[in-house]
C-alpha cells in the first residue's frame, strides 16, 4: 500500500485527488494547507476518512509522516523550495504541478536534490494522459497520416463558463515574483501554456531548435499570444518541420465546461494527411456532440474519419495520469515527464518569453 500525502487543497486538488478514490494500491495519509478548515473541507467533500493527519505547515508533513507519493499543488515560485526538502526526507516520488520551476537554476536544484536522495521525480502533465489525445499519438506512431510537417495548437479562453474559482485563489496569479514566466510575468504563456508546450515535443517527438514569439496585454494577461518555433530534425524527415501555437482570449464568449472556460484545438499535418485533434478542457460539452467536432478527425486517402469512441471528460486525463504515477512508484519506472524532460519543455517555454521581452528569435541550445 503506498501512503500518498497532498500540499495543497485548492481547486485543482478536486481533479488530483480522483486517481486515488477507491484505489487499492494507495491511501492518503495527510494533507497540508495553509489555512486547516481548507483541507478539512476536502476530506468531507471526497470522504476521505477521519484517520487522516491534517498540517498548515508542509515541513512538519513531510518529517512526521511516511509517505511513498507526495503531491506538491503549490504556486510556482514554491515548486523548488518544497522539492528540494521533500528529497532529503526518505520520500520515494515526488509530484509537482506544472510549470516544473520559475527558471532552469531551480529545475537542475530539483533534479540534483532527487538524484542524490535517489527519489524519482515527476512533472504531472494531465493532457498526455486525455484518451482522445492518447489515441492521436498511437496513430502518428504508427504512421498513420505519415512524417509530422507541422503542428498548430490553439488555444481559446472565454470570458464565461465553467466552474467558479474564487477571486482569491487566483490573485497569486498576477503577481510576477508568484507565477514566473519573465520580468512581468506570464499568466498565458508560461502558467496555462506549459500544457501546448509540453504537447508540441511529445506529440512530434523531436526537440525544438528555434523560437519565436510575441505576445499583447489584456487585463493584466499576456494575451493574445503567439509561438512560432522550428524542431531540430534529429531524425531525417520528409519536409523540415515547423509549429505554431495561439492563445486567444474571447472577453464576450462563453465556453461552456465543467471545469476552467478554455479549449485546446490540435491540427497535425503530415506527408499523407491532416489530424484535427478537437477539444480539450471543454470536451464534453455541445461541441463534442458535433460531427465538425469530433475528438479526433483524419483527412486521409480522400476519405475523412472520425474518431469518437473517448470518455469524453477532462477529468479522465487526471485519472490516467495518476494511475501512471502510481504505476511508476510501485515499479520504479521512469515518468513520462521525469524531471530532465520537463526541464526541456521548461527551456522551451522559457525562450519563447525570452523571446517576447527581446523581441528577436531565440535558439534554444544557446539559451541559459
């Protein structure tokens, strides 16, 4: 039985939390909040038991309790500091929300704290694990519509919908010195971007070479913002490959969801066809329902299909991507997204908001 243990009770731990209900390979042992009642609301909420220890202070988690699987749900500039010490305290895996770290230093500190204290580190990334998502990448894999030429993701946020995260819980947001991402700080690119930008190196499987990017300013939001950037063809491929990303902000529109009011939209083209990949955050809603909007639609051989046989809720992708960090603690595996891959995807984002405040293109391997 791994004892699993959370720091951190806000929004996102209702989705974090669900991997865990009812599963026979673990059980939580502790939860840490700042404020107590927080975490008590949680436990009442998903029925968690009353045997389990209740903390405002994380130290005082981590050396009191025996934990297997930590779950670190902490704003960004607290990643590190909470890692580091995690690693030094017998803790077997270590989960910590995205982006991985506010610059590179902190994630080679994270990295050489679990290596030293031989503790697996992971970077959760709940859209890998979508089952729409998942089936995409089985296809390109299997070459399905040939050799990746490009990708584009888009990504839309509507100014109603979905469920209603309180004033305060996001006010950490708009504090630069919080939520990272360059001298103004990135509540686009680099806090709800990690998820496109861990998307366009898994989904192509090649390491990105150059960046470009620029970005407007709506309500304090770097937004709308674009990406352009070339993979580095480490691999021969039919046509060099390139990719695009866009976050778009709808102030007017409604995105229906059950969870944040933003989709994600997917277009992959390759030598033999065109992949649409449709929905994300949202999928479920009246769109899913649509024949135009199906999760996965291929242009191939003159002939378009459809794919749309998915539990079609966003909180399925939380699912599978917890039952993967459990598979890897009881086994010992190396995580889909180990701390020295997602330190790639962090360079990669972190360059591209270089890129913004310089206002020129930036090649990665040269970025520090």
């Amino acid at each position: 039985m791994l004892r699993v243990g959370f720091i951190g009770t806000g929004v996102i731990f209702n989705l974090n939390v669900l991997g865990y209900l009812q599963n026979e390979d673990t059980k939580i042992v502790a939860l840490c909040n700042r404020t107590i009642q927080k975490a008590k609301d949680k436990i009442n909420k998903f029925n968690l038991g009353e045997q389990i220890n209740i903390y405002s202070d994380y130290r005082e988690m981590i050396k009191n309790e025996e934990m297997d699987i930590l779950e670190i749900l902490l704003p960004h500039h607290l990643h590190a500091e909470v890692v580091i010490y995690a690693a030094g305290h017998g803790i077997k895996v270590i989960s910590v929300q995205k982006p991985m770290a506010m610059n590179l230093k902190e994630a080679d500190d994270m990295i050489r704290a679990c290596e030293d204290s031989e503790v697996i580190l992971s970077i959760y990334e709940n859209f890998l694990f979508a089952p729409h998502i998942q089936k995409a990448k089985e296809l390109l894999e299997q070459d399905y519509i040939g050799d990746i030429t490009s990708i584009r993701i888009k990504v839309a946020m509507g100014g109603s919908g979905g469920w209603k995260v309180p004033e305060s819980a996001q006010q950490w947001r708009a504090d630069p010195k919080i939520v990272g991402g360059g001298v103004k700080g990135s509540p686009i690119l680099f806090d709800n971007g990690w998820h496109a930008f861990a998307l366009a190196r898994w989904l192509v499987n090649e390491e990105i070479n150059k960046v470009f990017a620029w970005t407007g300013s709506f309500k304090g939001m770097d937004a709308p913002a674009h990406v352009v950037f070339k993979y580095d063809q480490s691999k021969e491929h039919v046509v060099p490959q390139y990719g695009q990303m866009e976050f778009s902000y709808l102030p007017e529109m409604e995105i229906p969801s059950l969870y944040y009011s933003t989709d994600e939209f997917i277009e992959i083209i390759a030598t033999r066809g065109i992949m649409r990949i449709n929905q994300g955050t949202a999928i479920g809603n009246f769109m899913t329902k649509s024949d135009i909007f199906a999760p996965i639609i291929i242009i191939r051989d003159g002939e378009v299909e459809t794919y749309n046989n998915f539990n079609n809720d966003w909180k399925q992708s939380f699912i599978n991507a917890t039952k993967h960090l459990i598979d890897v603690a009881k086994n010992k595996k190396e995580p889909i997204l180990s701390g020295q891959t997602a330190k790639k995807v962090l360079k990669f984002n972190l360059a591209a908001i270089e890129s913004v405040e310089q206002k020129k293109e930036i090649t990665i391997s040269d970025f520090n």
